[in-house]
C-alpha cells in the first residue's frame, strides 16, 4: 500500500509535470545534439519559412511555378550539405561534412528557393523560430549554431506549453504525459518544425476542455475566446483539425451566457465565426504562396473522381489500413529522421503494452459519485476525433494521392498525436464511494507504474536508434 500511495501521488498535474520536464529535457538535448541538421521532417523547408518571416516577410512569395521566397545564399549552402543524407541510411554524418559547415555565416547573396509546403503557413506558427533567428542574426552567431539554437528554443516552448497543459489537465494527465514523451513528439519537439508550436498547442486545449469538464464551471467570455484563438492557430497550421472545433457542442461544457440552458445557437455562432476566421487566414496565406499539385495528381480531378464513385470510399479506407495500419502506428510512436530512423521491433511492442496500461490505469481511476464525462459528451468527443481524422485522410487524398489511387498517400502517424489524449475521455469512469477492490487498485498501481518508467526505455533506444543511424 505504501508503493501504491506513493505511485498516486504522481497522478497529479504538478508533480507529473516535474516529472515529465526531468525526463524530457535530456532527450530532448541528445535528440538537438544527435540528429545532424535538417534530419527531421520537413525541417529545411520550415527552418526557410522562420527565416523569411524573421526578416518582416509575413507571406510568401511565387518562386516560378512553385512558391518560396529569396533565402540567405549561405543558408541555402549549408542545408546543400545534409541533403544526401535524407531518407538515405547508408549515408552517415562524418568529419568531412562537419567541416563544410565551419563559417557559414549570415549576410550572403539572396537565393530564390521554393518551398511550398511550408510556405502556405502562417508566420505566427513561426514566432519563436523567428524571433530566434532575428536575436542569433544580430549578436552574430553562425547559420549551423543558429540552426541549433532555434532547435533548442522550440524544445523549450514546447515543454513549457506541454507543462501548462498537464497543470490544466484532470483525467488526460496521464495521457499527456506519456504522449509527450513519445520519440515522435520528443522529435517534433526538439526540431525546426512548425509542430512544436502546434502540437503542445492543440494538447492544451484539450486539456482546458478536460479541467472545464472535470471543474463544471461555466466558461466565460474570456476563457472561451482565448480557447477559440488557440483553435483558430490549431487549424489554420493543420486545417483537418477543424473537426475538433465540434467538441464546443459537448454539454458538459458550461456556458456562462446561456445562464444554465444548453445554448445551441450561441455554441454554432462561436463555431462558425471560429471556422471563418480560419478560412480566411488560410486564403490570406494561400494566395500568395499557393503551388498547384502536378500530375498525376489534381485535386479538381480526385474530386470528380470521389463523386463519380462515392461507393469506393470504404475500400479506399480498409486497402490503405490494410497496407499502411503497421506504419501509422509505427511512425505515431516514433521513427525518427526523415522516416529512415525505426526504433527497434521491440520497442513498438512495449509501446503497445505501454498503451493498453495506460487505457487501464485511466478507467481505473475512481472520480466521484456522479460521473464527469456522460454518453451524450462521449458521441461528441468521438464524433470530433473522427471527424479530424477522416479530414486528414481527405486532404491528403485530395492534395497528395494520384486520382483514382485505392491508397491515400502522405499520411503520417505524427499527425493523429495531438488528437490521442481525447482518448482518456472516451474511456468508462469509476464512479461511486465505495473502497475500490485490492487486486484493482494494485492493477491500477502496476499500469501507472509501467507508464511511469516507460520514457527511461525510450531514452535507451532513442540512443541506440540515432548512433546506429548516423554515426555507425
């Protein structure tokens, strides 16, 4: 009993959050020092867009058929360098290419460059990166020190939000923790990536939907404004995420200016002003910057074709299961680099144990005599988190898939993270006063305990798993 105690009082916002910055600062430190420069997704094209928006450039630009901006030549140069080792495992970092980046300073000749995936972004997804960038500019610090300097910075911002979340947080606490310490999010976290912003952000405000569910206050003006700008940030940096924004119809949420009714019109006002501010940043962002896809892919053509065989939405659903359902999962929990990076076989079956204590730890967990979280609340939460992912299989069906393809091309596990601690929500509550059974409460004991201790096992292999990519 006094292991059990002691274990218990870990499942609290503040002591789960000091736990939870002991074990991902030095992760997240190996990951920076570890991973050679731009060796994680997307983190070139994102490191360009922080630089232009740095420089006061808040959209991008047309860069002949696709869209970019004009990037610093040496810049340009040192992102050259690590190119080959993209997506290449044989291709390891060595002394020759660490020598290439000695002087590399800012203040060359500007080079047109495209990048249109991140160039479509908001510059706010981009502040800290940005505001990194300007400061290591002015004092004088290289293009590869900045490059690890921003990495640093984001590691920071995104512990700091995760924190603020687990202090919000009530039956997801322990979700959060042990998303959070993922290698995929550690990665994200402790990259040049728009993710680290986005990803503790979307985590927060589910974690504020958790505390005002589990408090049962009514949600004020204020409260519900700053929720629907963190929303409106959440979706315009990932617009599938827009489904999230029907958790507002969950009637556990209190209105305050409803004064004790449900308040239907005035929830669908907020959602649809939420979405149109959305839209209208996305267009703001997209007109100058937008690349149309090329052939064989199209959207007007996946379009006509998705309405001409609207039967064939299942199977395309169950085929693309079927062939990619080991990757999602794989590359949700981690695999690092440019997807070239898989931790050990071993590790995604832990993983997969680590996942099945912690649903059984949260179910065990016993609130009080009436229940937080009723059946109406769950549809919704379960209709919000569908509705997110079947939106980003749809944009990527529509955006990255050839027309006609059976399998939707460009999905990645990395992109269901923010939407797993709604999990926590959907699962039974223990509810009553009774004194719970013995053999419950030491199950409940050796599932926290096991969520508890899995980060130490994912350091280990994190190790492992960068050294053996890039160094051996």
């Amino acid at each position: 009993m006094r292991f059990s105690g002691w274990i218990a009082s870990f499942i609290d916002g503040r002591r789960l959050s000091w736990l939870y910055v002991c074990y991902a600062m030095p992760i997240g430190l190996f990951l920076i020092l570890a991973t050679p420069p731009f060796q994680t997704p997307d983190s070139v094209v994102h490191f360009f867009r922080a630089i232009q928006v740095s420089e006061g450039h808040l959209l991008s630009e047309r860069a002949g058929n696709t869209s970019g901006g004009a990037i610093d030549e040496s810049v340009v140069g040192f992102a050259d360098i690590f190119h080959p080792m993209a997506a290449h495992p044989t291709v390891k970092y060595d002394p020759v290419m660490e020598a290439r980046t000695v002087g590399r300073k800012w203040g060359g000749e500007k080079r047109l460059v495209g990048f249109p995936s991140s160039a479509i972004y908001p510059a706010y997804a981009y502040l800290p990166q940005a505001v990194t960038i300007a400061f290591a500019r002015k004092v004088g610090i290289s293009a590869p020190g900045t490059y690890r300097l921003v990495c640093v910075v984001d590691l920071l911002v995104s512990m700091a939000l995760t924190v603020a979340a687990l202090l919000l947080s009530r039956r997801t606490a322990l979700w959060i923790f042990a998303i959070a310490l993922l290698p995929s999010t550690l990665m994200l976290y402790s990259s040049v990536s728009q993710d680290a912003l986005l990803l503790p952000a979307c985590i927060l405000l589910i974690a504020a939907l958790d505390r005002a569910i589990f408090d049962g206050e009514p949600i004020g003006k204020a409260r519900l404004f700053g929720a629907a700008l963190v929303a409106v940030a959440c979706i315009t940096a990932r617009p599938p995420y827009v489904g999230l924004l029907l958790l507002g119809f969950s009637p556990a949420l209190l209105w305050e200016s409803a004064k004790g009714h449900y308040g239907f019109g005035r929830r669908t006002v907020w959602l649809i002003t939420a979405v149109a501010a959305s839209a209208l940043v996305i267009v703001a962002c997209s007109l100058s910057a937008w690349a149309p896809v090329t052939p064989p892919r199209s959207e007007a053509g996946q379009i006509a074709w998705v309405l001409h065989h609207p039967l064939e939405i299942p199977r395309v659903a169950w085929a693309t299961l079927q062939h990619n359902g080991v990757f999602y999962y794989e590359s949700m929990v981690g695999i690092l680099g440019w997807l070239d990076t898989p931790m050990h076989r071993d590790y995604y079956r832990v993983a997969a144990l680590m996942g099945v204590a912690l649903a059984v730890a949260t179910a065990l967990e016993r609130r009080g005599a009436a229940p937080t979280v009723r059946g109406v609340d769950r549809v919704v939460i379960a209709l919000a988190l569908l509705a997110s992912v079947a939106l980003i299989f749809a944009a990527l069906y529509v955006s990255w898939t050839p027309v006609g393809q059976r399998i939707v091309d460009g999905v990645q596990g990395r992109y269901f993270l923010p939407l797993l601690p709604l999990l926590a929500l959907l699962l039974p509550e223990r509810t009553g006063t009774r004194t719970q059974p013995r053999a419950l409460e030491a199950l409940k004991t050796i599932c926290c305990a096991i969520v508890l201790i899995f980060p130490i096992y994912t350091f280990t292999e994190t190790i492992q798993a960068l050294l053996h990519r890039f160094y051996m």
